[in-house]
C-alpha cells in the first residue's frame, strides 16, 4: 500500500506496489524499491538509492543520495523499546521518543544487517551482510560481524584488515 502521503520524486520504481506499505516518506528521484519492504512516516531517502525487498526503515532514518540497503535490513528507532509504560498500559506515541539515524551518501548495507537506533553510517561506508551496526561507522570504513567492527576501508578494498 503506497498512502496518498507519499512523496515520490520522478522515475522512482517500485517494483511490486501491492507489496509494499510506505506511509508519511519521501523518496527520491530514480530511486528503486523491492517488494515487501516498508518505509514509515517521516522517513527521508534521497535519489538514486535501491532499497532491496523485505527491508524495513522505520520513522527516525535519513536516506542521502545514492545509499544500496540489501535484502532483509532493519533498523530500529528505540533505544529501550518497552510495550507498556511503568504503569502496565500500552505504550502511546508520546511515551517514547524517535532516536534518529543517518546514512551519509552513497553507503552500503548489506543483506540481513540491523542498524541500531541513533547510528549515523559515514559517506562510502560498507556494512556487511548480517553485521550488527551498534556504534557509528566512519566515512569509508567496511565493518562486519555482530558487533560489528571496522575490517577495512573502501578506498582500498582489496585489503582487509585480518
């Protein structure tokens, strides 16, 4: 479901629109969207980018331009996700507060990655398939594993720090 509050930039391709659910973002020119991914409200995400199905981006993330998201990323905009307030009722939009996050020009990030709340993933950076981002990643810097941890720079990407 594709709501009437979305902002679409011109060329942008989502591959299968019954399969998605993008509410309250915007998306930029030339971007291309997979099935079954979900974009919430507030989301920015800039030209040129491929978000690769199954993905969720939640309110709180910003998109710049030219940014690959693999197939099955998540990230998250709590740092202490509770379903009840200290009280037992249900948690409201005004019990929490969104912790944003930022993925800088044309970073990558692999399938099946989580991006914690309040991380910001520097220009050019490399996330590796399945890593768990907890801290913020550096421009350029590869990182894998859970947690993840720099192995390299793109700059070079032949080498690998072992």
């Amino acid at each position: 479901m594709i709501k009437s509050d979305v902002q679409l930039g011109d060329g942008v391709i989502i591959y299968q629109p019954d399969l998605v659910n993008l509410y309250g973002c915007s998306i930029g020119s030339g971007t291309k969207i997979g099935a079954f991914v979900e974009i919430q409200k507030g989301v920015s995400i800039g030209s040129n980018c491929k978000i690769s199905s199954h993905s969720f981006i939640c309110e709180g993330v910003d998109i710049e331009d030219g940014v690959f998201i693999g197939h099955g990323v998540m990230f998250t905009n709590d740092i202490y996700p509770r379903a009840v307030t200290e009280e037992g009722d249900l948690q409201t939009e005004s019990d929490w507060k969104v912790v944003k996050t930022r993925l800088k020009a044309q970073a990558s990030i692999g399938s099946n990655a989580t991006i914690l709340a309040g991380i910001t993933i520097g220009e050019n950076a490399l996330v590796g398939a399945g890593a768990v981002v907890t801290h913020d990643v550096p421009d350029y810097a590869i990182v894998a594993g859970v947690p993840s941890k720099i192995i390299g720079d793109t700059r070079r990407k032949k080498e690998v720090i072992e």
